[in-house]
C-alpha cells in the first residue's frame, strides 16, 4: 500500500464529549426592551464576565399569554452585550419554528438544577486623594466545608476555592486560581479561568468528569486512560498540556 492510500485511510477527525461551562439566560417575560436595560446594568456591574461569553437562550419559561418573541432581535440584544448565543431551550411551537428557521439548535427543556450566578458587586466610587499604590487584587481564599452536589457551581473571584467535602458528578467548581479538592472528585474543576497559566488542580481522588486550566482542558474519557485515575494527584500545565503527577 503506498503512503498515500495510508494516509487516506487515516481518521481525520475525533468525535469527544465534553463538559464546558455555559451561561443560561432564562427569560421571564417578552420584553428586549427591558431586557436590554437590565443586560447594560448587568455589564456595567461585571464587564468582564460579559466578553464573548457562551450562551444558551431558555425561553421554555416564557408565559404562553405574552406571544411569540422575536428571536433575531433577543439574538442581537444579547450579542451587543457579549452574550454568543449557542442554541435555544424551550417548549413551545412558535419560539422551536423560529429558532429552526435561522439555523439555531433546540434544546429540550432541562429538569437539572440550576443557580444564578453570582456577579461581583460593582466597586463604589473612589473619592479625590492622593494616588496611592494599587492594591493587590487577590481574594481570600473560599472554603467550602460542604459536599458539592450535582448541579451546583461554585465560584472562587480572584483567588483559590477549596472543597474540604466530596464533588458529586454534574457540580462544577471555578476558580481564579488554584482549585483545591479533599474528597472524592467526581464532578469538573476549571481553575485559572481568566488565563492564569500557573494555577492548578489539586485532588485527593481523582475521578472527574472534566479538568481545565486556563481553557486548556481534559475530559473523563482522557482522565480515566491516566494511571493515576483513582490517587492523589496535581494537575498543572505546561506548553498547553495538562500534566497529572501523584502527590
């Protein structure tokens, strides 16, 4: 066989699950125009959660009495706020019509759990002083004693998140900086999220659905060919590549 047909015959491509975080807007009335209002304040509280984020349009909670929305516009709205939409979820006829018609995937409706996410109060406005050095803009670290049940999401802002408990499957844990599990680690742990390449992971057990550090990630797939599946372990990265080694 020449090295053409060789190459011919190989895949050029992988099919893989993964399980990324992505934000559900959940849309309690029809209305952009409010909506757009309310997002603007949203951004002017948190401008950087707002850039480029992914997004899923819930609409399965619309009122049947306020009519059919306009898709494209709600699109628009979000998108001029930073919000990209990925698909939609919702349950009624006209709202699945509209979302096929310009090529947007549907989703059923959920029954998971879900939480608001918590946004960073906006800082109060500094008062005329004398410039003075900047304060380091580390947080305490979060401590949760709690185990983390599927669902839930928990999110350390500018500093370390440690989990004395277990992490059930389906919970998600986001951190600035390094994550830290003391107990069995089963659901998907993001640390660094806002690009700090020197953040890590630490697990007691490792048996996670997903682990990323600074957007470069593993699946369960990946994780469970790693001999170190089941121990005591540290994920760090290096040149793009998550490194699993036993503590």
């Amino acid at each position: 066989m020449s090295q053409t047909e060789r190459l011919d015959q190989e895949p050029v491509f992988q099919l893989k699950g993964s399980m990324l975080a992505i934000t559900v807007l959940e849309l309690a009335h029809n209305s952009l125009e409010r909506l757009d209002q309310q997002l603007a304040a949203k951004v002017a509280q948190a401008p950087n959660f707002f850039s480029n984020t992914p997004l899923v349009l819930a609409l399965d909670k619309l009122p049947a009495s306020e009519g059919s929305i306009d898709l494209p516009g709600l699109m628009r709205v979000c998108r001029h706020h930073g919000l990209r939409t990925l698909a939609i979820r919702a349950s009624r006829i006209e709202d699945i019509a509209a979302a096929i018609a310009i090529d947007l995937p549907v989703l059923p409706p959920s029954n998971a759990r879900e939480r608001p996410v918590d946004l960073p109060a906006p800082e109060p406005k500094a008062e005329s002083k004398p410039a003075e050095p900047p304060a380091p803009k580390v947080q305490p670290t979060k401590v949760i004693t709690q185990p983390v049940r599927g669902g839930q999401q928990i999110y350390a802002q500018g500093g370390d998140l440690v989990v004395i408990a277990s992490v059930s499957s389906g919970a998600e844990l986001l951190a600035d900086g390094n994550i830290h599990v003391y107990g069995p680690m089963r659901g998907r742990a993001l640390a660094g999220i806002k690009g700090d390449t020197k953040a890590r992971i630490f697990c007691q057990q490792l048996g996670a659905e997903l682990l990323s550090i600074a957007g470069q990630y593993k699946v369960s797939e990946d994780l469970r060919r790693d001999p170190l599946w089941g121990a005591s372990v540290q994920i760090s990265l290096s040149q793009d590549v998550l490194n699993i080694t036993r503590l």
